[in-house]
C-alpha cells in the first residue's frame, strides 16, 4: 500500500518532517488550509534528508512540495503547471535511483497531471498509463486508484462512456479498500456523472447523495460543490426545477466561500438557467431536502 497518498488517519503520529509535509499536502489538497507550512516543512524535510543522504525521504519530501504546489496552481486556475512538473520529475529520479517502484509509479503519475492541467491530454494519456502498469507491478493500489480515474476522465473526452464509467468504478472499489476516504466523493462524483449521461438518474443520485454524505463525514467543501451540482443536474433532467434550482445554489454558495471562479460562474449558471424556466413553468415550491 502506498500510504504516502493517505488521508492523515492512515499515518502513524508523524516523527519526521517529511510525513507531516506528506500529511499537510493531502489534507490541504482537499480542504485548502496549511500550504504555506506544509511547503516550509517539505522544504526543511529536503535539506535534512540529503545531508544524510536518504535519497527516498528527500524524494518524499520533494513530492509533498510538488504536490503543495500543483494544489496551489490548481485553486488559482494557472495553466502553467511546470514548477511541480520539474519537483514531480526530480523525485521520480530519486525514487528510482532508491529503487521505490511505487514511488516511481506515483510520480508518473503526477507528472501526467501537470500535462493535464495544461491541456495535454495527448502527453497526459501515456503518463497515466504509464503509471498504472508500474502501480500494478508494484501492488500499488493508491496510485492504480489515481491513473483509472484520469484515464476514466480521458476515456469520457473521447466519448467512451462505458469505458470511462468502469475506469471510475474501479477507482472508486479501490479508494474504498485502501480507506482513501477522502478521495472517495469524488469518485463517486464522478461515477454519479457518467451514470447521469448515461441516462441512468436514479443510480446517478444514489451516487450523488452519497458522495454528499462522505463529504459531509470529511469535511471537504469542494466535494459539496459537485454532489450539490450534480444532484441538481439529475432533478433538472427530471423536471424538478425548484429543488434543482435550490442544490445549483448551495453549489454556488460553497464555492464562493472557496473562491473559485470558474466554479461560482458554473453554478450561477445553471441557476440563472433554471430561474428562467422556473418563472416559465410556473413550477410549484419544492424543497430539496424534503426527498
């Protein structure tokens, strides 16, 4: 198992900096808090590995800053990812060099996102793939976890649906085995969106809501921000206006308390549509938590 990826319940009580490094950039991968320490700490966990020369701990540490960071540029909505790309690529070389095959797998990984980001799915695909051969190898399932989802997302741009929707299945059975669970409403998030373009809406809520619940459980905000948007999409295509009106609006609120942008401008959106054909419809008040 490849705990370096897990939540911080996962860990035993951090002695070293470099897994508190790890732990402060998963937790603030999801919820946006502690990055500026956690890159401090990461950085010191750097300097202190190479003085006595533990290739894999400064590896580590080097993934945890990386990680920070892509997070960073992720919540500003950058386009330009290559400063994680460079310590993602830095850390795979040691990973190597110390002969960390699960190690190796994930940075592949992670340099496969930074492509992503930048619009390179052409670059990102094989990188993903890549990874998920090596994970295999290593019996690394935190990472298989990671390259299935984005080749599920990749798998799903090219309008493969049923391939996409199994490449997330399996990344939410694994998530679940491994107790990733603070990947797990994404993942479900996701299933919940194929479901739903599929045509399947009552397994799309199920999923949804659930994905609500577990987000609710970790405290992940941004997570609240698409079960909220996907379970109004799913009312929506049932002609639920007023609640899907109401879940379009809690999404938008949340994401205003995030800043993030694009987010908001997403689900004013689609609130702003529904407000119209609401006042078209004449819909009758509904509440979305009286299901």
């Amino acid at each position: 198992m490849n705990k370096r990826l897990l939540p911080l319940r996962w860990h035993k009580p951090p002695t070293h900096r470099h897994e508190l490094a790890l732990t402060i950039a998963e937790e603030s991968f999801y919820t946006r808090t502690g990055t500026a320490r956690g890159i401090q700490l990461a950085q010191a966990a750097q300097t202190s590995a190479r003085t006595v020369r533990l290739t894999n701990v400064e590896a580590q540490g080097i993934h945890a800053e990386g990680f920070l960071r892509y997070g960073e540029l992720l919540w500003a909505e950058s386009k330009d990812f290559h400063v994680p790309r460079e310590l993602f690529a830095r850390a795979r070389d040691l990973f190597q060099e110390g002969g960390d095959a699960s190690g190796v797998a994930q940075e592949t990984f992670f340099l496969g996102l930074t492509e992503e980001q930048e619009g390179k799915l052409e670059r990102a695909e094989p990188l993903y793939a890549e990874a998920l051969r090596r994970a295999e190898a290593a019996s690394d399932r935190a990472t298989q976890a990671y390259a299935s989802r984005h080749l599920g997302g990749v798998a799903e741009s090219r309008g493969d649906l049923d391939r996409a929707l199994a490449l997330q299945r399996r990344c939410l059975a694994l998530r679940e085995e491994i107790g990733l669970t603070r990947g797990v409403p994404f993942a479900l998030i996701a299933v919940g969106d194929l479901e739903r373009k599929k045509g399947a809406l009552a397994d799309a809520r199920a999923s949804y809501t659930r994905a609500l619940a577990v987000a609710d459980e970790v405290s992940s905000a941004p997570a609240r921000v698409w079960a909220r948007f996907g379970l109004g999409a799913v009312d929506e295509a049932e002609g639920r206006l007023s609640p899907a009106l109401e879940n379009y609006q809690v999404a938008q609120r949340t994401a205003e308390q995030l800043g993030s942008r694009s987010w908001v401008d997403e689900a004013s959106a689609a609130a702003e549509r529904l407000r119209g054909r609401t006042r078209t419809a004449g819909a009758a008040p509904e509440s979305a938590s009286g299901r």
